[in-house]
C-alpha cells in the first residue's frame, strides 16, 4: 500500500493480517482543469485491492479523504468499477467502505460519468455476489446511491454521513431541527442502514457478516457445526415476544446476525447457522428487550408497512443467494392506521410475492397467532412453505375467538357471545384443526423446536422448483 493513510488503516483493520494486495496504486487524475494536474492524488482518493476475510476472498475499496476529500473523479471510479470486474469473474464479496465529499467539480461529466459505471457495475452485480458498504465519514449526493445499491450498509454512529440532499436545503428544515444525514435517522426512518456503531464494531460485523454469507449466488454457504444438533430450547417458549432472542436460542451456538436492527423493529430479519448452514430468518415481533433484560418497547401482533417491505426485501435476498427461509410466525392481521393504509396492501403483496416467488427451501413455525391474510402472507404452506410447523398452544384462523363470536352472535347476550367464542375457539382456531386439513405438518414443543427445524432443512437441501418461464415478475 502506497501510504497508510486512515483509508488504508481501515483495510488492515477489516481483513485477515497481511493479506491486503493493492491494485491501481499508481493510478491519478487524468483532468488538468482548475490547476488539477498540479494538485496529488495519490491512488486518485481510493485504495483498491483484495484480501481475504477468514481466509474467504473479498475485493475492498477504502475511500481516501485526504486526497481531495475523497471526491469521486474519472480515474476514482474506473478504480472501483475495475474491481467489481474482478469480483464478477472470481465470484468474491465487495465491500465499499465510504468516505467522501462526493462528485469531483473539478473533473464535470467525467465524473459523472464515473458515477454511472460504478452504478452499472453494481446493478449487474446485484444477486450475484454480495455488496457491502460502511460509511465513516460523507456520503452524499449522487454517492448515496452506491448503499443503496448494495445488499448491507453499515453506518459509524457519530461522524457519518449519509444524504441525497443535505438536511438544509430541505424546505423546512434545518440540521438542528432534523439532522436526516444522521445515522439514526438513515437506520430509523429510511432503513438504508442495517448496522450503527463505532469503527472498529463495524469492522469486526462486516467480518461476521462475511462469514455468514456465500462469495456468490453459486456457492452454498455451510461450515462445520460444533453445536448439539439435538440440544433443546427451554427457554424458548418465554421468547414468543422478541423472537430476535428466540432465533439466537435456536441458532448453532447462539449466534444471530441481525439485519435492520434499528428500522420496522416490529419484524425481525436476519441470518443464523442450522447444523452448520446459513439460513436467513424472519419473524414477526411484538416485544424489544433492553440490555437488562427488560422490555422496552411494545408492538401489536400485526403487519406493518415498513415490518412487510423489509421481511420482503431480505427474503429477496436470500433466494437470490440460495439461502434457506425460516420464518416465525405470530400475526393477528394488519397495522390500522390512516398513514400505514396507504402502503398497506402494496407493502403486504410485496411480501406475499416474495415468500411466494423465492425457490430455496422454506420453513414456516407458528409460535403464536396466525389470523387471516396476514398470516397467509407470512410463509403459510398456501404461498408455498415446504414445511409447516406449529407450536401447541399457536392459534391458525380467520381472527380472535372472541371477535368472531361477536359477529356470529350479534344481538345476543353476553352469556351466548362467552360460549360461542369458546365454541369457535375450539372448532376453528385450534392448531389441531389446521393439522387435521394439512395446513400445519407438524405440531412441535417449543423445547424441540431447534431439531425439528434442522431436520426439515436437511431434508429439503436438494430441493428443486421451477417458476413459469419469463423475463422477471413486476410485483
């Protein structure tokens, strides 16, 4: 490496030590307008190369902002678009870390044209090999694009920056007022960002995020378990509220990387390991607990807006890298609210369609309720589940007991209502009943539910499904 500037630093940091190999160190700005060619540009502002990660390869690209700001010119994205076409022949993760003042003025539409091969590049890489970009300093303007065409963006908490247009030339606004470059406000609002922290967390999670993933969308990503394929979760049952605890307890070793941690809280996405192989999860939440174990915010059992289209863009993910499904179910129906009415059912049939259209193996537990449309969008063996499981105490129908006894008996007194409602308890929401027409194939202790799962995975792992041929859906 040419020199070891922070950009470079972050690269060491990032892979296994001593296994950097810079490419284009000699690489500078070909402009001369505004006296450039008397200005350094030292690797023109972005260090390139590849590395390995736990001995898996991986390309990395560090922007450096103390050439010129890190501004991104001509020579600054042939660089990186140099790099996916290694990555694209190799088969191997990139991973962008961003740190820049954006489109070099300097260099007009060669830079902008430098904008828009990285962004082809990136496009044609989608579903093919892993993406991943942290931001530690600016990423703004037409760079903003670049996390948000990769599959995970993680975000340092305090000195990042992530805007298309910065916080004061919004009508209204001003960044004292609602600073929407923060990291907060990009994994809160936005759900651009899947991870917040400092540097080195970061760094150490993009590495374990590595290790969960496959280096391309031919690859299957499996490692050896050391973990009790047997072992039981007797805690399991306690979980049913923030199931982000429940998949860890299921997960090899405990281990749950979550995705997304800080947008739509009421859905939980993320990847665990099964007897050694990767599997991406979903799961519907209604309790978050805190660091001393207490619950710190609450949710209904219901489908959200941004819960649907995040659960739908991760299992988007996961079928395009052959990644297993798991999801745990536990919905009543749908958020009601005048705002959340307007994505609602867009955000629902993106869902829908994603458990629908995805081919790898997919497994659905119901650990909860599952009422209605929002249970049948949740992995139900209607929209293709391969295996369905339920817990016995889970409740599969149309709606609550008691709800449905009102409208049956309506006009009746509170006595006929109470009998109904058990009545119908008992014929219709009962998990037996769903068992008896083969709706659910299994009923399983919530103790069990760790090996009943790696079973049905293991048995699904040479599972073959075809789709009508065609271009691409449009949903």
């Amino acid at each position: 490496m040419s020199t070891i500037s922070q950009a470079g630093q972050r690269i060491n940091a990032l892979l296994d030590e001593n296994s950097f190999v810079e490419i284009g160190a000699l690489v500078t700005a070909r402009a001369t307008d505004f006296n450039l060619k008397q200005t350094e540009t030292p690797s023109d502002g972005v260090i390139t190369g590849y590395g390995v990660i736990d001995g898996n390869l991986v390309y990395v690209y560090s922007q450096d902002a103390s050439v010129l700001n890190g501004t991104v010119g001509e020579m600054h994205a042939k660089k990186i678009a140099n790099l996916y076409d290694l990555a694209m022949k190799t088969g191997a993760p990139v991973i962008g870390l961003l740190d820049s003042a954006g489109l070099r003025l300097q260099e007009a539409t060669d830079a902008l044209n430098g904008f828009g091969e990285v962004y082809l590049k990136q496009t044609m890489a989608s579903g093919v090999i892993p993406q991943i970009t942290a931001v530690f300093g600016n990423c703004g303007g037409g760079l903003a694009v670049i996390p948000g065409l990769t599959d995970f963006t993680f975000m340092e908490a305090d000195k990042a920056k992530l805007f298309v247009n910065s916080p004061n030339a919004l009508e209204g606004n001003v960044i004292t007022k609602c600073d929407t470059s923060s990291a907060a406000f990009q994994s809160e609002e936005t759900g651009i960002v899947d991870v917040v922290a400092d540097e080195a967390s970061i760094l150490a999670q993009i590495r374990q995020l590595i290790s969960m993933l496959p280096a391309n969308n031919a690859e299957i990503a499996v490692s050896d378990c050391t973990d009790d394929l047997n072992r039981g979760c007797p805690d399991l049952a306690n979980c049913v509220g923030d199931t982000s605890i429940a998949l860890s307890q299921i997960a090899d070793d405990n281990i749950f990387v979550e995705v997304k941690q800080n947008y739509a809280k009421d859905m939980v996405a993320g990847f665990i390991k099964l007897n050694g192989a990767t599997i991406g999860a979903v799961a519907n939440r209604t309790e978050v607990y805190d660091e001393k174990g207490e619950v710190s915010e609450k949710f209904d059992a219901a489908l959200s807006v941004r819960g649907a289209e995040k659960a739908a863009n991760f299992i988007n993910f996961c079928d395009a890298f052959e990644i297993p499904v798991l999801s745990l179910t536990n919905v009543k129906g749908f958020d009601a609210t005048k705002c959340s009415e307007k994505g609602m059912a867009k955000a629902v049939a993106k869902l829908t369609y994603a458990f629908a259209n995805a081919t790898v193996p997919k497994v659905n537990v119901v650990i909860g309720k599952a009422y209605g449309s929002a249970y049948v969008a949740m992995n139900s063996k209607a929209v293709g589940a391969d295996i369905t499981m339920a817990w016995p105490d889970a409740e599969i129908g149309t709606m609550d007991a008691a709800l449905a006894a009102k409208i049956i008996c309506d006009g009746q007194g509170a006595d006929a209502i109470d009998a109904c409602a058990k009545e119908y308890a008992e014929l219709q929401n009962n998990v037996t009943s769903a068992a008896k027409r083969g709706y659910v194939d299994q009923i399983v202790e919530p103790v069990d539910t760790r090996k009943y799962v790696i079973g049905a995975f293991e048995m699904l792992a040479t599972k073959s499904e075809g789709r009508p041929e065609k271009k691409h859906g449009t949903v």
